[in-house]
C-alpha cells in the first residue's frame, strides 16, 4: 500500500468508456483524458477535509504514475486536487 507523505495524496484513476450511449467504439487517439479520480489515501500535513473513498476532480496533467501490484495510482500534489464530487 501506498502511504502518502507530506501534502500528497493518492488517487485511482477512473477508467475512461471508449463506447458512446449509442454504442459507437471510440478509438484510443480520441477518447480525452480522465481527470476524475478516487482518494486512496491522504499524507498526513493536507490542510483539506478530503478522505479515503472521496471522489475529486484534478489536473489534467499532474502527478506521478506509480503501479503497484497492477493497479496504477495517480500521487499528486494537495494543490493540483480542484473539487470534490458529492
């Protein structure tokens, strides 16, 4: 497990439909990136009321990728988390 440290916080990437409602297969090259993820775990100076199982919304581009035991985590900075989802 992932422990976070400082102001970081890890999230699980939400994965990305490639089919539309109608049932059209969406390609790789144009499907837009997630950036809608779930809180794994929070380090311990985040200043935010975030907690495990939170769903937020951040930077498109941030973070670091790590993959443990496959399943890819997304660890990112306090500051790049934009909004929560209730």
């Amino acid at each position: 497990m992932l422990k976070p440290l400082n102001k970081n916080i890890v999230l699980k990437k939400e994965e990305v439909e490639n089919k539309t409602a109608s049932g059209i297969i969406l390609t790789t090259e144009t499907k837009s990136l997630p950036t809608v993820g779930e809180v794994v775990a929070v380090g311990p100076q985040c200043e935010n009321d975030l907690k495990e199982k939170d769903r937020v919304v951040f930077k498109e581009y941030s973070g670091t990728k790590v993959k443990l035991d496959g399943v890819e985590y997304i660890v990112i900075d306090e500051k790049d988390v934009l909004a929560c989802i209730e």
